[in-house]
C-alpha cells in the first residue's frame, strides 16, 4: 500500500521503529505506558479469537500473541503507513498475529460474531464515531465476548471531556508535515456508559488511571471494560 495525503498517521511510532523491533514483554493501558494494569485486564485469551482495534505498529498484538496463546490476534489499523510498518515488525508472527488494513467500522461489519475479545489502547475508540463503532463492535463479539478500551479521561490540554457525543479537532501532520486536525472523542465517564448502553453492551465499568507524570502532553486515562 502507498501513503496518500490523507494518512494523518504517517509520521507516528517511525521513530521507534528505527530502534526497536522487539516484541514487547507486556503494555499499560495508561497514557504514558508505564504503570498499572497490563493485558490480565483481558482475561485469559487462550484460543481465542483477539482484536486489536486502531493497532498502530501492532506493539501490544504482538505481545498477546506471543506470550498469550491465542487463536489469533488480528491487529486493524486505516493508516497505510501503520499498515506496512506493522508488516515490517511483526509480520513473521503470521498466522498467530494477522495484520490487517482497514477502518475499524468496516472490518466489524465483516466479521459478525466472530471475535471473542475486541480491545483498543488509545486506538479506533478515540478516533472513530462512537455511535458507528461501539454497535459493530457489538456485533462482531460473540455472545458473552469482551471489550477493553482505554482512552483520555480528558484533553491532553487539559480541558474537560465532553458531555455529549461530540468530537474536538485536535493537532495532527500530512504525510509532507503540514499542521492539520483530525477528530478525536474525549468524553465523560457516563457518556460512554451510555453509548456502550446504546449499543448493546452490558457490565460496563470504567476505571481511571490516574497520570504517573506531570506538566503538559500527560493526562489520567480511562480504562473501559464492557460485555457484549
């Protein structure tokens, strides 16, 4: 696949990619990746079918799949440039680890029932509209299956989430590096009980992690637990 101008997620994670190739031990939810809880959240996966939802470079896919024994781990990322960079890294982890490029929405929409654990750190969940998302994820879970998500308590500015269904534009890059925006959902914690409610999910909890560091570009997260 081939960068097109409108891949806002060209530039992101290629740094350490220059330098890291390394499948990770174990990930956070939070926002700095460092602390609190790691991939238990998810429960035991063992034979299951995993997925990872707005994946990036497919760090946290590749740890389950190693080290977690599932089925398989279908890492979803839009970005082509994600996409191929993911390939680079991780792609000798086929079949355990499948990466696969498409919008989240649209790969649910073809996998109805399929997943046992659907997951997103930081990923389609806070880019994507909920009231799309949450139902195909819905969807695309058996009866009974999970979904974790961790997301922005509130703005990296820190401003407030929003009480309602609204997203913010917030800083991002062309692929030439020209400043634009892309869409970002920062909501309260009853807002997504809500939407999740809305969109067929059950036992929802939502837990905050609060930050482990300090000043700008840091933030508390929330780490979202649903039943399909």
């Amino acid at each position: 696949m081939t960068t097109t101008p409108s891949d806002l997620w060209h530039h992101y994670g290629r740094t350490r990619a220059e330098h890291d190739r390394s499948v990770p031990d174990t990930f956070h939810w939070n926002w700095s990746q460092d602390s609190g809880p790691g991939p238990e959240v998810l429960g035991g996966l063992s034979g299951l079918l995993v997925g990872d939802l707005g994946a990036g470079a497919a760090r946290h896919a590749a740890h389950l799949a190693v080290h977690h024994r599932p089925a398989q781990v279908v890492a979803v990322d839009a970005s082509p440039a994600q996409y191929e960079m993911a390939l680079g890294l991780f792609g000798h982890l086929a079949p355990r680890l499948r990466i696969v490029p498409s919008d989240a929405v649209s790969h649910l929409r073809a996998t109805v029932g399929g997943y046992d654990v659907l997951y997103s750190v930081f990923g389609a969940l806070d880019f994507t509209e909920p009231r799309e998302l949450l139902p195909a994820a819905a969807a695309a879970l058996r009866p009974g299956g999970r979904l974790v998500f961790s997301t922005l308590a509130h703005y990296l500015s820190g401003a407030p989430p929003r009480p309602d269904v609204v997203a913010a534009a917030v800083p991002a890059k062309t692929p030439e590096g020209e400043t634009c925006t892309m869409r970002r959902w920062v909501l309260q914690e009853k807002v997504w009980m809500k939407v999740l409610d809305e969109a067929g999910f059950t036992e929802a909890v939502v837990d905050v992690l609060p930050s482990t560091a300090e000043g700008p570009g840091t933030a508390d997260t929330l780490l979202v637990t649903a039943v399909r």
